[in-house]
C-alpha cells in the first residue's frame, strides 16, 4: 500500500503574494516550474495527483501568520471528510494566535483531525518555544503525530538556526509519548535527522522534496542504511512542490548514478519499504 505521508492543499486565495513567490522561487531553482504549480493547489487538483497511484494521504495545510499562510482547518477537514477511506486530515494550528490550542481542541474533537503540521521556521518562533508545549502535551495524550518542517527553505525572512533537527531531540525525550515526524529528512541537515531516528524511538521522518537533488537524495539514503534507519523513513510527495510519479522515479532511478563505480547501492528492500512498508507499519492505526 502505498501512502503519501506529507501532501498540502490550499486555495491561493489563503496565500498572501509573498508566499506565493517564494515558494515559486523554491520550484524554479528545483527545475521543475510549472505555471500555477504552487498556487494551484486545491482539493480537486491533489485527488487528480493522487489518482491510480496514491492509495492513501496524510494532508494538511499550514497557519503561519509570520509567513503569510493560512490554510483553514476546516478546508482540510472537509476533504477528509468526503474521502474518509482515503484521506487523513492533520489540522495546523499558529503559536502566535492565543486560540491556538482551542482551536487544536476544535480541529480534533469537532473537525475529525488527527495530526498536527507545524513549521516553526515559518511561524518565527523556536521549536522550544514554551507557546508550543501545551501543544504537544495535547497531541500526546491525544495520540496525535506531530509533522515538523525542520528543515531548510527558501525565504529571505525566516532563519534557518529555529530549523535544525536536532532541535526535535529534546522534545522526543520531554515527550516519549508524542509521535513525531521530521519533514523531508530535515533537508540539507540529514546526518543530523538520521542521529535523532536512531536514537529516539517516536522520531520517524519523510523523504519529500529530496528528488530534486539526486546527489542528496543518494546520500541520505545510503547513510539510512549504514545507521539502519531505513525502518523510520515514509514516503512523501509534498504536494504540490513534488508529485508522486515524481518521488518515486526518483527513487527507484538513484541507482543509475553511481553504476559502473564501487559506490554502494540503495537496496531493493530500502526502496521497497519506503514506498510501500513503512508508512503502514506507523501510521496504519490513522484509518482504524
């Protein structure tokens, strides 16, 4: 079974001209412009990218006043709601908004929401912020996974130092309950993520937006093996910046890179459980 780990949605209209062009800027230095590509980015368009090879997503959209997004909850909640057998909500609450932990409330008991998506490096608060922490006591006793941008990106604005993975170790240890997942491998960051999988048991992590960067991408996946965290790693597209034709032709295609070379080989059962074993095995209990 193949399931999507990390998918957006929005409409542009929750996406201030800022945003817009610098996540645009992000699909231009990837190679892969696409007019509209970021902006279009609606419920209809992301069941299309899913269609006859996605069986199952994990989706949420994003509230970073700072950065100029605000995806409602309940524009998330009701696509999950219309694709029950397929879609799963996670609801993404601001730090800077004072309601914010009722609205988590909200977005759990009254939406069906069950993740949260937070990105401290657009929120422009650290992620040991105590405005988070009754945050993620919550989404511990309520069984919630957590998905965390810590990871680079493209904005002048935001600072690159509240991004590091390593940050997510600590709250791995303060809450040994929470679920955790670390996006894109915490890209450019890697070695640091696959530090904090193999000694955190919660931590797992997603390999979205890495095919841009096959190099990368490569390396990552063969430091996964050697430190034998493959186990933790979910697949991802990060919909609308990557598809999932895109994310797996990646993959499967790293190989040819180093053939003919005594570089050592991403396995077939490193492939195979990324795309199809892994996200199960974690986030199995989400469809229960």
């Amino acid at each position: 079974m193949l399931i999507d780990c990390h998918s957006h949605v929005w409409k542009a209209e929750f996406l201030t001209g800022q945003f817009q062009e610098d996540m645009e800027k992000f699909v231009r230095e990837a190679g892969k412009a696409a007019e509209g590509r970021v902006t279009n980015a609606d419920r209809d368009r992301h069941a299309r990218a899913m269609e006859n090879l996605v069986d199952r997503a994990i989706v949420f959209g994003l509230q970073a006043s700072f950065s100029g997004v605000s995806v409602p909850n309940d524009y998330v909640a009701e696509y999950a709601q219309l694709f029950p057998e397929k879609i799963v909500g996670f609801s993404s609450v601001d730090p800077l908004d004072p309601g914010a932990r009722l609205e988590l409330e909200r977005s759990y008991y009254e939406l069906g929401l069950k993740g949260l998506k937070l990105g401290p490096i657009y929120q422009n608060v650290h992620p040991h912020d105590r405005r988070f922490y009754p945050l993620y006591q919550r989404c511990a006793e309520l069984n919630m996974p957590i998905v965390f941008h810590q990871s680079s990106t493209t904005p002048r604005s935001v600072r690159l130092a509240i991004a590091s993975p390593l940050l997510i170790e600590d709250l791995a240890i303060e809450f040994p309950q929470l679920k955790i997942q670390i996006a894109h491998m915490g890209h450019p960051w890697y070695i640091e993520t696959i530090q904090v999988l193999r000694k955190q048991p919660n931590v797992c992590a997603d390999i979205s937006s890495l095919w841009p960067r096959p190099w990368q991408f490569y390396n990552a996946l063969i430091l996964a093996q050697e430190y034998g965290v493959v186990p933790k790693l979910l697949f991802g597209t990060d919909f609308p910046f990557g598809t999932a034709r895109e994310s797996i032709d990646s993959l499967i295609g790293l190989n040819r890179m180093v053939e003919g070379t005594n570089l050592p080989q991403i396995r077939e059962d490193t492939i195979s459980a990324i795309i199809y074993g892994n996200a199960e095995r974690i986030y199995g209990f989400l469809w229960s």
